[in-house]
C-alpha cells in the first residue's frame, strides 16, 4: 500500500494542476465560510438584512455548517481525481505501470488508495476549520463534540463523490468529456432524477441516488432548522442515508474492477 502510494505522490507532487486545484479547496473554503458568518448571506438583502447563519459558526452547529459548504466545495477534488486518472490514458503511464510489473487491479488500487487518502485529508482540514471557527464563535468547548458526526458524513461524503469522479473518469478516459459528464450528473440530470421518483412515489426514494444519498447528510442549515419547524412529510433517517452511501461506494469499487478487467487500455 505504502509503495502504491509512493508512486502516485511522485507522479502528482510536481504536477501544476493539483497544486491549482487543492488550492482552490484549500483557500475558498474558508474565505468563504469567512464571509458567510460575517453576513454575506442575509436575509431581505443589503447591510439591513439578517445575518441568520452567524450562529452557525459556534459549536457544535459548526460541523453541519462546514459540512454542508464543504459538500460543495469538494467538487473541485473530484475533478482532481479525474484528471488525475484521465492523464493515465493520454499519457499512456497506465500501460508503463503494467510493463514495470504491476497488475490492473494494482493499477486500480492505487487510485482507490488516492481517493482515500484525499478524502481523508480533506476531512482533516475541515475538522482543522470547524476548531477554528467553532472556538473563536462559541463561548465554551462543552458541546464540542456534540453533532461530531457531521464530520464522519463528511468523509463519507468525500468518499461518495470522489469514487463516482474516478468511475467517471475510467469509463470515459477522456479528461474534458469526464469533467463536463461528471458536473452534468451532479448539478443537474441527478436533480432532475431525484425530483421524478420522489414526486411519483410515497417517500422520497429519489434521495437515495448516488450522490444525493451522501448531501443528504449534510443538508443546507437554514433548511435543517426549517425541517425542525415545520413538517416535511415522509422522510428517511440519516442512518439510511449514510448506508447508502457506504454501499455506492462498495458498487464503485467493484463496478472499477470490473471495468478495468473487461476493457482494452
């Protein structure tokens, strides 16, 4: 495992673009969660507005909080993840690997491993974030770690989209068509998805799809409190939510062996 890692960190660490794309996940998660909690989201508009999301930089909100923006802010590691893995095909370092001795699934463990580990690191800053944030606005640490496992989600939700990007990117090998399928899917034919099924059946079902499974985990904020308030109709328990997120991870990795022992590289 070490080795595997080993060689996709020299393959990366002089790479441009990760550092581009890292950077952009490291610097404008905060900024932004910065400028939230500082009133850029407020309600009615202008100065006069209300700063209704300002509590939810103290403890223990402040994991939900991050969790939910870090959702969207983890889009930039997934297209990491598939240019990481397209490059493989353009360059033909995929076939070298495979003369210097390693296996396909060698090949395919090695990105297994890298999602891992990115979606491990990302966890970490955003655990390293909620410290920050959380004690600077809550007057104790006694509920620190109440609602800690938003930060658990988290890495499942880390999990959820960089293991469909990398499907994505071995299916497609292609690094531009992969990005353009990738955010296609998640921003819009998922919703579109998800607004059929859950307006034709009982109970909202359409929330189980593959990346929907792990947002709901980490709804937006203003939208749990509203939930709390007023009744929402049929809903599913977070248990659910996070299974099913454990199992489209399980189906990525074995839908990417499969893949991989099936196709000509």
């Amino acid at each position: 495992m070490n080795a595997l890692l080993g060689i996709e960190w020299l393959k990366i660490k002089r790479y441009r673009t990760f550092w581009v794309l890292a950077g952009l996940f490291i610097l404008l998660l905060p900024l932004w969660n910065y400028e939230v909690e500082n009133g850029f989201i407020r309600l009615g508009g202008g100065k006069d507005g209300i700063n209704f999301l300002n509590s939810a930089y103290s403890f223990p909100q402040v994991w939900s909080n991050l969790g939910f923006w870090g959702s969207i802010f983890i889009t930039f590691i997934s297209i990491l993840v598939i240019i990481l893995t397209t490059n493989e095909y353009t360059y033909r370092t995929n076939r070298q690997n495979v003369i210097d001795g390693w296996s396909r699934m060698q090949f395919f463990h090695s990105k297994v491993l890298l999602v891992v580990v990115l979606s491990f690191l990302a966890t970490l800053y955003l655990f390293v974030m909620g410290m920050l944030f959380g004690g600077v606005n809550s007057g104790s640490l006694n509920s620190l770690f109440s609602e800690f496992e938003k930060v658990g989600y988290f890495f499942l939700l880390s999990l959820d989209y960089l293991g469909f990007a990398l499907i994505i990117a071995i299916l497609i090998k292609k690094s531009g068509l992969a990005i353009g399928l990738f955010l296609l899917y998640s921003m819009i034919i998922e919703n579109i998805l998800k607004s059929v099924i859950n307006h034709n059946l009982d109970k909202p079902y359409g929330n189980l799809l593959p990346l929907q499974a792990s947002d709901e985990l980490l709804p937006f904020p203003l939208l749990q409190m509203a939930k709390g308030m007023i009744p929402m109709g049929a809903t599913l328990s977070m248990t659910t939510y996070a299974w099913m997120a454990i199992a489209w991870c399980i189906l990525y990795y074995f839908a990417g062996r499969l893949i991989l022992s099936k196709n000509d590289w």
